[in-house]
C-alpha cells in the first residue's frame, strides 16, 4: 500500500548503542522529516530533507545522524543512544514546502535503558 | 523565531457540546496556520490550514478555524463533539522559509459520554 512507513514502532536498547530508525515514503515526495514528541515538548523537529542528498537540521539535532541516498527513504540513526532520546519519533513528507502538509507516520517508540 | 502556544493541556466535553481549543501564535509576518490531530497510537493527520484569504476556514471531519489577526489567535472549533474525536490536537505554524512546521504543545480532548 502507497504511504509512509517506519520500522521498527518499537525497540528497546541500553545506553551507548547504535540504533536506526528507518523510513519509507512510496508518494515521491520531496521533503522528508524526522520528528521526536515528548510530553510537554509537542513534537520537535530533528532534521529535514529538501531531496536526495540534502539534509538540514531542525531544532534539536543533537546526537542525531540522517541521510538520503534515495527520494524514497529517510533514515535516522542515533551513533550513542542515551537516556534522554527515549522518545516517539515520527517520520513526515510533504509534496512541497509552501503547502505545510506533512503526512505522519505511525511512530517509532525508543526506549534507551 | 516563531513560536504556537496551546494553552489547554486537556480540556473534557460532553458528547454533542460545542468545542473550541485554543491556539496562539507569535510569528513576525502573516502566519501559515495549521490545525493537526493525532488518534491514539497514530500519526498526525492535517484538520485544515489557513494560507491567507478568509479568516474562517473548514476542514476535515466537521472542524472549523478562525484567524484573528488582532488577537494572535487560530482557535479551533466544533459544533457538535462526537466520541470519535477523542485525540490530540496540535496547532502549528510554517516559518519564514516555508520548511519548517513549529508545533504547540497539543490539548488532549477527552469526551464524555
């Protein structure tokens, strides 16, 4: 089915670990986004991609890796995990910039013990 | 820098009361507007966006907005409160650039039977 997909929604890992958040989009959009949502902090941005190979960050990039060989993938890897990126993260496209509509995935839920 | 605050953090209606969320935002020029709503265990999901134009707007699922300029507000509403919209509501605003959504921090609507 065409839309937006993340893997895994759920992982648990322990302080210091790698971990990669992956993400699918089948609509051809050019941006792509990578958000984390905490309580009391609503959703924050991470990084954002414009298209293949270009990749900027949003407010809180720390501790944070992206990349975007391809249009249709996004991934987001955490080189260190530690405690405090325990958090929901979503991934998001948009056809443009002008128009604001981003489309959601479901989430990834990260636990870092 | 821009910025959306969401005073409520929950508000709890009754089934079929009138609902209004509130949303204000702190933004240099006319403002792109957005209303977003997340179902438990879900990705976000677009309500309406206010671009310029009339100042009330219609979206999905029976909502409604009103821009007012004067008063910094992007209030969302509904007549007629249904079970179903039990979820989270996020406000939002594009910046200056157009790539980057700043979200409130949500109101949490909880619906009494």
């Amino acid at each position: 089915d065409a839309g937006i997909t993340q893997s895994p929604r759920y992982k648990i890992t322990e302080t210091g670990r790698q971990v990669t958040l992956m993400c699918h989009q089948t609509w051809s959009h050019s941006y792509m986004f990578w958000y984390r949502q905490d309580l009391g902090h609503g959703l924050r941005l991470i990084y954002y991609s414009a298209a293949a190979d270009i990749t900027d960050k949003g407010e809180v990039p720390d501790g944070y890796v992206v990349s975007r060989s391809k249009t249709e993938n996004f991934p987001l890897t955490l080189e260190s995990a530690t405690r405090s990126q325990t958090s929901v993260y979503f991934c998001a496209s948009s056809e443009s910039k002008e128009t604001g509509e981003l489309f959601f995935g479901e989430g990834s839920r990260l636990t870092v013990l | 820098a821009q910025s959306v605050t969401q005073p409520d953090i929950h508000i709890t209606v009754s089934e079929g009361a009138s609902l209004e969320l509130r949303c204000n935002y702190s933004y240099g020029a006319t403002p792109y507007l957005f209303w977003y709503v997340q179902s438990p265990g879900q990705g976000l999901q677009l309500l309406l966006k206010y671009f310029s134009g009339d100042t009330l707007v219609q979206g999905i699922k029976g909502f409604e907005a009103e821009f007012k300029r004067s008063q910094s507000s992007f209030n969302l509403r509904k007549p007629s409160v249904h079970w179903s919209d039990a979820a989270e509501y996020f406000c939002a605003v594009v910046n200056n650039a157009g790539n980057m959504l700043t979200f409130g921090g949500g109101t949490r609507l909880m619906v009494k039977p």
